[in-house]
C-alpha cells in the first residue's frame, strides 16, 4: 500500500498555548493507520516573515522559501485550528498564504469557546481559493473539553464524540488524498 504523507501544522506560536494537545493527539491517531506517514510542522520551527514583507531578514525569507518547499512533500494535512477574535490565527494564515496545497485536502481540527469553528470556517473559505479539497469532518474541540484537558488532566481519548469525528475525519481524509494523488499522477 502506498503511504499517504500527512502534515499535522500546529496553527499557534503563543507562549502557553493549548495546540500541542490537538496537535499530538491527532498526530498520533493519524499514525496509527496504516494508509498515513505523519509528521508534526511547527510553525515555531519556522519563523517566516510575511508575505512580500520588504523589511524581511534574509534568514526570514529563506525560511519561508523552505516552508514552501516543505509543504510540497505531503498529500493532505490537518490544521489545528485556534480562533483569535473569530478568525485563524494570523501566523497561520501568512503561512497558508505562503504554500501551495492545490489538488490537495486539508482537515481542520478546531478549539475554543464554541470548538473553533469560526476559524475552521474561515479556512474552508480560504482553501476552496486555493484550490484545495476540505474535508467534511471537523473536530471541535469546545470549551468543557479544553478547560478539563487544562485542569483535570483529561485526554481528548476520554470524549468519544471527538475519538469519533476524528476517525471519520482521517476516513475522508485517507479518501480524498488517495483520490486526489491519482489524480495529480494523471
Ligand atoms: C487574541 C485572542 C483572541 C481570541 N479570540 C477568541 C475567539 O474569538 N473565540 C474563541 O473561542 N476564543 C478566542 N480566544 C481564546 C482562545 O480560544 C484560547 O486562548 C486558545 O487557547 C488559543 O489557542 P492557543 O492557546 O493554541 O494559542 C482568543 C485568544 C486570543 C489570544
């Protein structure tokens, strides 16, 4: 069987902040499959000026050149998704702005007061721009979910609804990057 290379991207660099846990955990559930080859980019790893940005470093415009040459290695990828005032977060965005995921599907996994799902919807918008395939399936992770990961040291394996659609998600994600890999070969 021919392995799908996945991308997990971690959507947040804040200090403190919660997308490790959707991060790994959906890392590690897309492992386990065997259609997937994953591997986790942090946008950390990749301090990346924006866009054009005409005060750019030299080191910051080779490092958005090397996330771009990146991104090319892989046949789908899953976001985690943080909403900051109803919208992706804007390291995310510049560095989706920077790639290239034509003919390629991408999965949301959303976290916040309402699961992140603004932001996931925003970025479906965003895709369908770039010529992507965005899978049904989000998970949405919201807020009893994230207090208690925080707090009470539970596991997102503990809320079976979000085991569930994560599962699905993989499904059609496996799907549509099969899919779409024939149909880039063509
Ligand atoms: C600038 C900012 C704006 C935020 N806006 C929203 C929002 O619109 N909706 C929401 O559910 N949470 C919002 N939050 C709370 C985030 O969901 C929460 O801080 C989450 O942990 C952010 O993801 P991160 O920790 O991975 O960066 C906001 C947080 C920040 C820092």
């Amino acid at each position: 069987m021919i392995k799908l290379k996945i991308a997990v991207i971690i959507g947040s660099t804040r200090i403190g902040r919660f997308a490790d846990h959707p991060a790994k955990w959906i890392a590690g559930l897309a492992a386990s499959r065997a259609e997937f080859e994953v591997e986790v980019l942090d946008l950390l790893d990749y301090p990346m000026s924006f866009l054009g940005q005409a005060s750019a470093t030299e080191a910051q415009t080779e490092t958005a050149e090397l996330w771009k040459k990146k991104l090319r290695e892989f046949d789908g990828y899953i976001f985690t998704v943080a909403e900051y005032n109803h919208a992706p977060t804007a390291v995310l965005k510049n560095a989706i702005d920077l790639g290239d995921f034509i003919h390629k599907p991408v999965a949301f996994v959303g976290y916040g007061g309402v699961g992140g799902a603004r932001a996931v919807e925003h970025l479906r918008l965003i895709f369908v721009e770039m010529s992507a395939a965005s899978v049904k399936t989000g998970v949405h992770i919201s807020f009893p979910e994230y207090l208690s990961i925080l707090k009470d040291g539970k596991s997102l394996n503990d809320y079976a609804h979000l085991v569930e659609a994560a599962k699905n998600q993989l499904d059609q994600l496996a799907w549509w990057g099969r899919a779409l890999k024939a149909a880039r070969a063509v």
